[in-house]
C-alpha cells in the first residue's frame, strides 16, 4: 500500500495532489485572503480565513475606505478607517499570503513525490443518499456558472462541499450588497441609473469582484484537474488489467506452440 495517496474521490467531491503554481495561489489569497487555500482544496483553513477577512474587513471600514479613495475622497477615507482594526488586518492579510504560498510549496513537492505511484481510485462512490463519480467536464462551463452565481460551477463539477461553502458566501455578500435590489430596480425602468445606485452597498460589493472571479478560475481549474484524473485513472485500468489479460493471452498461445 502507498505511503501517500495521490487523489480520494467520495460523495462531497474529489480532490488530488497536482502542481499549483504558489505565485497564483498567493495572487489569490492577497485578492481575498482564504482563496488560495482554497484553490489548494484546503477548504477548513480558507473558510475560516474567509471569515476573519469579513469580520475583519467590515470593522476596519477598508473596503469602504477605498471606495471612497477610489472616488477622490481621501480625507473621507482616512476618517473612516479604524486603525485599531487595521493593525490586526495587516498581520492576518501577511500571513494569509505567505502561508498559502508556502503551502503550495509544500504541496507540489507531495504531488512529484506521488506522482509516479499508483493511483488506487474508486471511479465510482454509490451512496443511498449520494452518488459521485468520475467522468470529464467542460472548464468554460464551469467557469460560466461560476460567474453567474459562485458556487454553481463547483456544482456542476460535482465537487459538493466546495460548492455548499461558496454558495453561502455568494448568498451571504449578495444580501448585504444589495445587488439583487439595484437590478430589480434599474429594470423596473422607473428609477434613473443614479437612483438605483444608492440602493448598493459598497462596502460588500467591493467583495463580489474577488468572489465572482476567484470561483470561476477555482471552478475551470479544477474541472481540468478532475479531467486529468479521469484520464490517469483510465489509462492506469487498462494498462493494469487489459494489459496483463492480452499478456496472458499471448503467453497462452505461445505455450500451446511448443506443445505442438
């Protein structure tokens, strides 16, 4: 039996060690700390990073203070910072980076370190409740869903847990956005676009960029990796049991020509 294993599938996804690039995954994690532990599948530590970044985010009035800079108003912005606040963000915005990065790391040399090892995958988990299985994907699709609603793409890729998690963020800083509300009314046609938009809280909307965009690079990225390990798991049945069975084959008849 494998020291390491290479990829677990089960009811709530799959997931396996391949190559990340930790440039990517630190970009992530500094656009939203949690995403790049996330994107390592890692879904406890970036969940609760997830949350500290919103906690944290929203009494240090940040993302509020760079609306306002991104406005012209930098006095406003500079009153509305908590700094107390601020000085527990910047050590927790660090870390969240370098651990991420350093994680990846670590991850890559296990993914070269198992990669010429056997795969040992169930292709198939039947549960009462669930079934899971592997079969291949279309990444933009994902991708797409992905941005219409985060969440969904992992969905489609049928990785659950990941896509439960995501879908309760989306829910939760959509609500607090108050996007929903701002669509109904522009398209209502009653109200003019400058109306519609005091509707909006930019505080909450400033995360939705990071959100939309990371799920659908997570939801692309993984579908090929989930292609990918369809492929591997394929090639390694075929070669271990058709492969041995036309060996015995040609031994067989090779046998039964010196017999006669």
């Amino acid at each position: 039996m494998a020291r390491r294993k290479r990829a677990a599938l089960n009811f709530l996804g799959s997931t396996n060690l391949c190559y990340h690039r930790p440039i990517v995954v630190a970009w992530w994690s500094a656009a939203f700390p949690g995403f790049g532990h996330m994107l390592l599948d890692m879904h406890i530590k970036g969940n609760v990073l997830f949350l500290f970044e919103i906690i944290i985010n929203v009494h240090s009035k940040l993302n509020l203070a760079m609306v306002y800079s991104f406005m012209g108003e930098f006095d406003r912005s500079i009153s509305v910072i908590n700094t107390r606040w601020i000085l527990i963000y910047i050590p927790f915005y660090f870390f969240c980076i370098s651990d991420s990065y350093r994680s990846a790391l670590k991850l890559n040399q296990l993914s070269t370190l198992t990669s010429a090892q056997p795969l040992n995958i169930k292709p198939l988990d039947l549960r009462t409740f669930e079934k899971c299985y592997l079969d291949k994907r279309v990444p933009w699709v994902a991708a797409i869903w992905s941005i219409l609603l985060p969440g969904l793409g992992q969905l489609y890729a049928r990785r659950l847990i990941t896509s439960l998690l995501l879908l309760s963020w989306s829910l939760t800083i959509y609500v607090n956005c108050h996007e929903c509300e701002y669509i109904l009314i522009l398209t209502d046609g009653i109200t003019d676009f400058q109306e519609a938009v005091k509707v909006l809280n930019p505080e909450w909307l400033l995360f939705m960029p990071s959100l939309i965009f990371g799920a659908a690079y997570d939801a692309y990225l993984k579908t090929i990796d989930t292609n990918k390990l369809f492929d591997d798991e394929q090639r390694e049945y075929l070669n271990r049991d058709w492969q041995a069975h036309k060996n015995s084959v040609l031994l067989g008849n090779r046998g039964n020509l010196i017999n006669e």
